[in-house]
C-alpha cells in the first residue's frame, strides 16, 4: 500500500519512459501484444516469460476483447501472473493508423495499455483507475497528439491529480 491506501503507486509512476512506445508498427492484434510485452524490461532476455505472457494475453483475447471502445484497448491477462513481475507494471503504445480489435463500438484500437500485476488485487486497482481516468476525451486526445514519452507520462499525471 502507498501513502494515500492504495494498492499502487499512481499510474505516471508504473509508466516508466521506457516502457511508452508511440510507434507501435503491427497490423494485427496478436503482433501489438508482442510489441507491448517486448517493451517489459523485467522479461527481456527470458523468451520462457515472454511466451508465456503473450499465451496469456492472446487467451484473454479470446474470451472478451480488452478493446474498451473510444480507440482504446487494455490488454491484459484475465488473472494476476504470480511469479513473473514482483510489481504493477504498466506499457503504453499507440498506433496512429489503429487497427481492429474487437472494441465495444467496433473502432479501431489506437491507444494501448498493457498490465501485468503480480497480485489480483493490484490488477483490479490499476485497471479500475485506469478505466477511470480514460473516460476523459480530453485525456485520450493529449495521449493521440504526445509528442514524447515525457508528454504522456505528464497528461496521465495531471489526469490522475483530477482524480
């Protein structure tokens, strides 16, 4: 738990700016995810990990699309991945040209949000939180036009200080 009693930190600082990738180049679902899960420091180098988590991710996929509608996905596995990650861990990727992906509203997915939690509970936060604060149209515009990972990281920060 943080100062505040939340099971996480605030999202601006889970999204690492190593961990933002504004050029996402895949044109199909199961590739973004293989993008997002190669922006995870903590499993390059273990293909084992990595496998598992896109499986993971590609078998959320199947049951429901994690595609939210407004042009945003949350990818994400349907339970807490004990073991691989010691901590929330949270990727943003954005595709300028979108592309299908099963969303609510049938638009096509340009801002993504990746999470792996080790902890259902921590999950459970950072998606709610993250649902929360991607309501907001003008967040998800700022994030569509950031020119940097810095960029990003602030709209997210001013966005959760609204909260």
């Amino acid at each position: 738990m943080n100062q505040t009693g939340n099971p996480v930190p605030p999202l601006s600082e889970l999204l690492t700016a190593d961990a933002i990738k504004l050029q996402l180049t895949s044109n199909e679902r199961q590739a973004v995810l293989g993008e997002l899960v190669d922006q995870i420091k903590q499993i390059a180098g273990q293909p084992a990990a990595r496998n598992a988590l896109v499986h993971a991710l590609e078998e959320r996929e199947q049951l429901h699309s994690t595609g939210i509608g407004d042009g945003v996905a949350l990818p994400h596995a349907r339970n807490a991945l004990v073991g691989l990650v010691d901590h929330p861990i949270l990727i943003f990727g954005r595709h300028d040209a979108g592309l299908p992906y099963g969303s609510i509203d049938n638009s096509p997915a340009k801002l993504f949000f990746l999470l792996v939690a080790p902890t259902v509970t921590q999950h459970l936060a950072v998606l709610a939180r993250l649902s929360r604060l991607l309501r907001d149209p003008k967040l998800r515009k700022s994030l569509l036009g950031a020119k940097s990972a810095d960029e990003v990281r602030s709209f997210i920060r001013d966005a959760e200080a609204k909260l």
